[in-house]
C-alpha cells in the first residue's frame, strides 16, 4: 500500500511539474546535432530563387540515432549552400530519439541551434507513459522537450 501511495504521490508530482510546462526529458542527451543530415523521398522539387528544396512523398530524415518522417518537407540551405539551415515538416510528423517518439502536425528542425518545433497535436511517448500538448520544443543538446499549451499526460505504474 505504501508503494502505491508514493508511486499516486510521484505522479501527481510528475503531472503537475508537466501541466505547468516545465522539462521533460527527450532522446540521448549525446545527439550530435553536426552530424550530417540524411534525406530520402519520393520526390525531390529544387528552388535556385531562395536556397531550397522541397521533398515529397514518405520523406525520412536521419541524423545520427534521430529519424523525422512526413510526407513534405521543406529544407532551407546556408547562405553558402554547403549545409542545412532549417528544415519544415509538414502533414503529420513524426520524430523517434532513442526509445521516445513524438508525432504532431508539422515541425521545424533548427540545425544549427539543435532544437526541434512541433506543434499541432502533439503527442509524446516515453515507454508506455504518453503527453499530450499543443507544441512540444525539443532541445537536442540538452536531451529535454517543453510541452506548451494545454498538456495532458498518462502515466503507467510499473507494477502492471
């Protein structure tokens, strides 16, 4: 009974701190965001005019143990061309780092800065605990993610 008592006591803690829109964690806090960006698709369109290309079509991005998938996405390239900026998903994302995943309406990835946007329905898996909120910042250095908005979470004991 006591057990049970503390685990209700340590989800209420837990809830509370993720309604509030406080950190959670997110990944492998190792995720080297100079890795280099892999992309395949179904289709690829090029922009000369604003640096950027758009892929269509089961688009998988991979970079290091982190995969994104969507059915578009927009790739903004550096001034210089030699790199990605920024990259937009949209059409129903979905993102997987180490045993987590997040999926939600569209998503940008600032390369650079190592930090990921989604927003629209976002849900966040953690084992079989799930969050729910409007948008989710993930900050992949750190290895956390901030859920914004409305945040709604289940959590499962482990004595089940």
């Amino acid at each position: 009974m006591r057990r049970t008592v503390m685990t209700l006591l340590m989800l209420g803690l837990a809830f509370g701190a993720a309604a509030q829109g406080t950190a959670v964690p997110f990944g492998t806090v190792d995720q080297d965001t100079s890795l280099p960006v892999e992309v395949s698709a179904d289709s690829l369109s090029v922009s000369q005019n604003d640096g950027s290309a758009l892929f269509t079509g089961n688009v998988v991005i991979g970079q290091g143990e982190m995969r994104l998938s969507a059915p578009r996405v927009l790739v903004f390239y550096t001034e210089n061309q030699n790199g990605v900026e920024r990259l937009e998903a949209t059409g129903g994302v979905t993102l997987v780092n180490g045993d987590q995943a997040a999926e939600a309406d569209q998503a940008q990835y600032e390369v650079n800065r190592g930090t990921i946007r989604m927003t629209g329905n976002v849900l966040l898996t953690q084992g079989a605990n799930t969050l729910v909120s409007e948008s989710m910042d993930v900050d992949l250095e750190d290895g956390t993610a901030q859920m914004n908005g409305r945040v709604r979470t289940v959590f499962s004991s482990e004595e089940n």
